[in-house]
C-alpha cells in the first residue's frame, strides 16, 4: 500500500481513476489557495460551498 501511495504522488496513475483524482486534488488545492488569498476568505469559501452544492446531480440522476 505505502508504494502505490507513493506511485500516486509521483504521478504515476496505476488506473484512469488515479489522474481524475490527481486533477480533482489539483484543482481544489488551487481554489483553496485562491480562497486564502481572498479579502475574505471566509465569504469567499461559502460562495465556493454554494457553488459545488449548484453543480451537484440530483439525488437519483443518472449521474448520482
């Protein structure tokens, strides 16, 4: 397990799923940095809250 874990950091996608995760941790970990930076942060990480929660398949959809 601990060699996959470090597969994974090194950037070496054992399945398709391993990139979309990296992409996924990528892009958070820039909008989190983005939301730091903020005048607000606070505002700005309930704006980004609302927004992931507008973009949520509903409960049942194909995509759920």
């Amino acid at each position: 397990m601990e060699k996959r874990i470090e597969e994974i950091k090194n950037g070496k996608p054992k399945e398709a799923n391993d990139t979309q995760r990296q992409m996924l941790d990528a892009f958070m970990i820039n909008n989190l940095e983005a939301i730091l930076k903020e005048e607000n942060p606070e505002e700005a990480m309930k704006e980004w809250l609302a927004y992931i929660k507008e973009r949520q398949p509903e409960e049942g959809s194909y995509n759920a």
